[in-house]
C-alpha cells in the first residue's frame, strides 16, 4: 500500500435518535421503512437483543421482535431485505435469522453444507442475485459457549445461497465483521470485502459463484494513526466504499479499487459502528455506540443500489 495521505472532511451530522442499546445494523425495505438492532439489551442477565423498527421523522422507535430460540436470546447485530421485505439478521448467538414485517421471525440454519455447527454471525449483504454473505466473529450458536474471535483469529466468512445453502467460505480470521459486495457494470457479483476489525484489514475476494470465491488478497487497509478497526461499509453508486472506523471517530472512504482511504468524514462520535444508503439518495445513516444512537448526513453521491432495489 502506498503511503497513507487523506484529508479530514467536516458534514453535518444530524441525530435521529438516542438510547438504542448497542445501536447496529441500519437497513431500509424496498417501500422506505427503516430497521435496526439494539443488540447489548440484556433481561435478567441473559442476552434479549432487538431488533426496532423505527419512525424516521419522530425518532420513535417501537421493538418489532427479540429473537430467542429454545431459551436462549439473541444478540442481532447486521441486517438486509430482501424484494419481499424479508428482514435477514446476522445474529452474535443464533446465527442467521429470517424475520417478517409482523415480528415473526425464524433460525435459518443449525449447521451448515459440510454438516459443521454454524457459527454465529454480526453482518451480511445481498448480492443482486439474492446470495446472502455473511460475517461469523463468534463460536458456535447457542447453546454453546459465546465466545468472540477478537483474540483466537476463528472467525469465518459464510454464503446462504439463494438456493438455501449455507456454504463456509473462509474462516481462521480475527473478527470479520463489516461485509460488501462489489458488482461490474453488468450488475455480476465480482468481489467480496470483508472488514477484520482487529487488523485493520479490508479482505478483498474474488466471487466465483454462489458461495464460490478465491484469490483473497488485502483490498484496503485502515490507517493506524488513530486506535480502532474497520466495522460496517457500505458502497456509494460511483464505486467509493465507506467504511466505519469504529474507536476512531472516522468514516474512511476508499476508492473503487481499494488501497488506503482518500477522505476520512469526521464524526461527532467515536465509536460508529455501522452505515446504510437511504434507497435513491445521497443520505446516509449511521448507528454509533457512544450513544447508542443513530445518525445521518448527506454525502456527495446516492448509494449503491441495494438487492432489493433492484
């Protein structure tokens, strides 16, 4: 990688909410209703995250459900729709969840193509043919002991292809956490980047197939000036990645073909943990951890179309 050299950017952050415990995984359905989760809520001393929907304009959230599954509840902490509105959660304790707009919800899978157990996950993303990738920082799925790969590089890389098949695609990471696709001009899945948070590291991977990928090599890397590692990302439509640099109060943006970040947006919170495109538009929203909330401010191009956009 060249030498790092990125200017700071100064935008109007705007809050639209406060109190959301853990605040993660903004995503918006193809008709503009706006999701998250609040994964560090705790009952009892046992885990019982949520996942909110919430009111844009009044900054009211209401809880749509807590997953739990044979006692044991959820920490859910990345999402993404589908066409139907089908809320997918990527889920610190259960793994991959399916969840209508009624609250109902569903565990997509216990173990996965070659029979292992699944391990439990913190984000994913469509790609335009409806194959789902997804991050997996954390040891198996309740009820197995919660552990995290913050420190024992264990964590895994997994595809739920559009045919139901849970494929592991890579694993022996330290915390995968932030996923994206990046497709061609044809709107063909070409690459994969995977955030692993404790090295700072962007993975860039080249996808073959539904849950097919080679040539992992390091597409971007987080400078190491200030403290902290790569979180959410999320692609803007002229092929920039933005890049939650969680602890340091930054939004890194590379360009399309990776490399070190060309512009470093400043936030009025240290800790932003994920970021999502409200669909045809240049708004961006933010959720944070320094106040569990969640954010939003308008960047110089719209988003990416998302899968269920298109």
């Amino acid at each position: 990688m060249a030498e790092f050299v990125a200017d700071d950017v100064e935008l109007k952050f705007t809050k639209v909410l406060e109190g959301a415990a853990g605040s993660e995984g903004p995503v918006f359905d193809r008709n503009g209703n706006f999701f998250m989760v609040a994964p560090e809520v705790m009952k009892d001393g046992k885990f019982a995250g949520q996942i909110l929907r919430v009111d844009l304009q009044s900054g009211q959230s209401t809880v749509l459900c807590e997953p739990n599954v044979n006692g044991y509840g959820g920490i859910p902490a990345g999402c993404q729709c589908d066409k139907e509105g089908i809320i997918y959660v990527a889920d610190m304790r259960l793994g991959i969840l399916k969840v209508s707009q009624s609250g109902e919800f569903t565990q997509v899978a216990k173990v996965d193509s070659e029979g292992q157990t699944m391990q439990a996950c913190n984000d994913c993303i469509f790609d335009y043919h409806g194959n789902l990738w997804v991050t997996a920082p954390a040891g198996d799925i309740a009820p197995a002991e919660f552990r995290r790969s913050d420190k024992e590089p264990f964590g895994s890389v997994y595809c739920l292809t559009k045919t139901g098949k849970v494929v592991r695609v890579d694993t022996g990471m330290l915390f995968p956490n932030g996923i994206a696709v990046q497709h061609d001009a044809s709107g063909e899945p070409r690459k994969l980047i995977v955030a692993e948070t404790f090295t700072k590291t962007l993975w860039g991977y080249d996808i073959k197939g539904p849950g097919e990928v080679t040539g992992k090599a390091v597409w971007g890397m987080l400078p190491g000036d200030l403290r902290g590692g790569p979180d959410g990302l999320d692609f803007d439509d002229q092929g920039y990645l933005l890049a939650a640099h969680h602890g340091s109060g930054r939004i890194e943006v590379f360009p399309p073909e990776g490399g070190n970040p060309v512009k470093r947006i400043v936030c009025p919170f240290q800790q932003p943990s994920n970021l999502h495109f409200k669909p045809k538009s240049n708004t961006v929203y933010v959720t944070e951890h320094d106040y569990h909330g969640l954010w939003y401010f308008e960047w110089n191009t719209c988003g990416m179309p998302q899968f269920c956009e298109k």
